[in-house]
C-alpha cells in the first residue's frame, strides 16, 4: 500500500484481524482478534484470553483496539487506506496480502513476532504430517486422478475454487491432478481465488473427485443444496455415479494453518471410507 511500518522487534501485545490462525499455530500469544472470523477456526480454549476487537466483520471496532494498547496491529489488504491509517495512529500497523497462501502467511507472522525459526518448525510438523496421511490415503487413489472443488452459496451462486483453498491437500499434499479446464480458467490470473460458473457449465470444470462445499446448515441453504443435489445437472457426473463426490462443510474451504492440518486428516477420512 506504499506504507512503510516500522516493526517492533519482539512484539509483546499483537492484534491481528483475520490471522489469529497464523499467530496460533506459531505458538505466539496475541492480545485481540476479530472473533467472527476467528471463532470459525479457533477452538475455545485457543480463545481463551484474547479479546473480540469486534467490528463489523471488516473493520475492527477502533475504541476496543484502543484499550488493548497493542505494539503491532496486522490487517488484511481489504480494509481502505482509511481504516489502515486510524489503526496506525494506535500502533504500527502492517498489511498483509490476504490472498497469499497459508504458508507465506505462516512466515510473514513469524517475520513479525521476530521468531522466523517458528515458521521453519510448523513448515517441518506440517510436511511431516503430509507424508504420513499421503501413506494413508495413497492406496485410494489412481495415478493421474484428477480432482475439484467447488463451493455452493444460499443464493444459488456456484463457485470453482483454484490451488489456494482446498489445493493444498488435494494437489500438493495428496497428489490429485487440476483438471484441464479449471487450469484453463485460472490461466490469465493463477491469483484469482475462485471463479463462478453456472450450474450448467459444472461438467466442464469437475474431476474424477469432486468436493463440494455446502452453503450452510439453515433451511434455506439445505433447500438450496438439495435442489442441486437432485436436479438434472449433478446426478449426470461421473464422480457423483462413482461415489466420488463429496459434500463438505465451509471448515474445508479456509485458508490458514490451522485449517490446513486440520484437512489432512479431514480429507483423508473421507478418501478412505468404506
């Protein structure tokens, strides 16, 4: 954003809004995050001693960011110029890319917090775990099975999902192939997060495994899911006829550390269901 911060070197009171999964699996404590985003990966007792800072989702509420006297405040690259600078006049604020992945999120906290040896010691936990699941979950899948991943919301829009969300396990950790067409739709932006698509155009971008996540657990989203589930469109691919379809929770489709431990174990219980 053009900003230049300078950073504590050994932070002691951080806030960060939408990274408390980053600064949790490091190890490193925090004063304050924005519990509704937070709350979706954190379990309570991870909460436990933090404050809510509250806001409206996007912007952290300035009067309870205040009271934390933070030394360093972290924020994603969606919140205005403005809101970046009221922040700043409270302590130095840095802005990190919300878009990168989990991993460069893992090295840019430990960078902040001054303990870039935690980002090394995560990396090596989460390989290691890698290694073991894809033993778990290798006699389950054929060489060159491809696999895709949508996400489905309560006003009937569908989404294709690129590498960053689910791609982690299904490609990198588990050794599933992007199909043709979703590479073909990324091509020009492979920064792009996800792309919506119609119903009908579904059979383009699916794989020999699809994963779908639902839109929610309300009536009006189940009402939702189920007319996709039974209409003409969804009962016609081949994953679904081979039982390779699964329809998941939006735990599946976050993007931090946390999450993504959590998946390997997730994914491969359902790879390897009877």
């Amino acid at each position: 954003m053009g900003r230049k911060v300078e950073i504590p070197t050994r932070p002691e009171r951080i806030i960060v809004h939408y990274y408390a999964s980053e600064f949790t699996a490091l190890g490193v404590p925090i004063v304050g995050t924005n519990y509704l985003n937070a709350q979706l990966v954190l379990t309570q007792d991870q909460l436990e001693g933090i404050e809510d800072i509250g806001g409206d989702g996007l912007v952290p509420n300035i009067e309870k960011v205040l009271a934390l006297e933070p030394d360093l405040i972290v924020v994603p690259d969606f919140l205005e110029a403005a809101d970046v600078d009221a922040l700043a006049k409270v302590a130095p604020t840095v802005v990190v890319a919300y878009g990168a992945d989990a991993f460069e999120h893992v090295r840019e906290a430990a960078d902040l917090a001054g303990k870039p040896e935690l980002a090394e010691a995560w990396q090596k936990g989460y390989d290691e775990k890698v290694a073991k699941q894809r033993e778990v979950v290798q006699a389950h899948i054929k060489p060159g099975e491809t696999a895709s991943a949508f996400v489905l919301y309560s006003d009937k829009k569908l989404y294709v999902y690129n590498k960053q969300r689910l791609g982690p396990t299904m490609y990198d950790a588990f050794g599933f192939q992007v199909p043709a067409k979703v590479t073909e739709l990324f091509a020009s932006d492979p920064s792009q997060l996800w792309a919506e698509i119609s119903l009908e155009k579904l059979p383009d971008y699916v794989g020999d495994r699809i994963f779908l996540v639902g839109p929610g657990d309300d009536e009006e989203s189940k009402k939702v899911l189920n007319e996709v589930l039974n209409g003409p469109v969804w009962s016609t691919l081949p994953a679904v006829k081979n039982n390779q379809a699964y329809i998941v929770g939006s735990h599946w489709a976050m993007n931090d550390p946390l999450s993504l431990e959590w998946l390997l174990d997730e994914m491969a219980a359902v790879l390897t269901a009877k």
